[in-house]
C-alpha cells in the first residue's frame, strides 16, 4: 500500500441506465487501485433534474462532498439544502438520496467506509441496470410511497 493522488475526472468510469439519473459515476479509489479495503472513493456528475433514488447501505458508512451545483440532500426524510463546499455524513442503515435542484451540473464525492459498496456500482453498470435496481443483499431499498425524491 503506497499514498496515491487522484484527479477529479481519472479513475473507472462507469454508465448507469436511467433518465435523469446520476450519470458519469467515477471509482477512483478502491482496493484494487490502493490495496486498502478500509475504504472506496469516486464520483458523480448529476444533471439538472436528475439525482439519486432514497436508498441505504446495510453496512457502509458514507461521506458526500458536494463539489459544484445544489440540490436538495434527504436523509432519514429530512431535507437538507446542499451546494458546493458542503458535506454529509450518513451512517450504516439511513435512508438517504440527492436531487439536483439547480439548472446546471451537481457534481459530489462520496467516500465508502469499509470499501467494498463500489463494486455494487459496477455490477449495476455491467447488467444495465439503474440506482435503486439491484435489491439486497447489496443494500439497496426503494422508499415507501412519498418518501423520496
């Protein structure tokens, strides 16, 4: 394992199916790229209109860094305004999705604690599938009606 620097637009990228989705999802750190499991990193460009369906992640803890645009962050059902230089952290087991509520791109990090969760992107990527498609055991969970975004 050696200190490695990433670039915003390097890294693995991967298409997901949807209208309006996050699109252009990037792994840029994983166990393959640093020999850590402890954690993965990338991400995502969401355009206007468009965001995350309300989900959770059964084990994973979850850092957000929002780089450019704003939107609305829901989590646990509470909405969050967010923009750029804003962050989150969400905890194993809370429901949480992103909506791009400006007329631009939003672009956000996310950091997964332990790694692992990315590879749940890559087989959404690999069967064509869309966010919120793949149900557990990966840990995905659509809302019940009204709850999401």
């Amino acid at each position: 394992m050696s200190a490695r620097v990433f670039v915003w637009e390097d890294g693995e990228r991967l298409h997901l199916r949807g209208v309006k989705m996050a699109r252009g999802w990037r792994i840029l750190a994983d166990s393959r790229n640093t020999g850590s499991s402890r954690l993965g990193m990338g991400n995502q460009d969401i355009p206007a209109g468009g965001g995350i369906p309300v989900h959770l992640h059964d084990r994973e803890e979850e850092i957000l860094l929002f780089h450019e645009g704003r939107g609305e962050l829901l989590i646990e059902g509470k909405a969050h305004p967010i923009e750029a230089g804003m962050s989150a952290f969400v905890p194993p087991g809370a429901t949480h999705g992103v909506r791009n509520a400006g007329e631009g791109h939003l672009k956000l990090a996310w950091v997964f604690s332990p790694g692992g969760y990315e590879n749940v992107f890559r087989e959404m990527a690999a069967r064509g599938l869309g966010h919120g498609q793949i149900e557990a055991p990966l840990g995905f969970r659509r809302p019940a009606a009204g709850g999401g975004l």
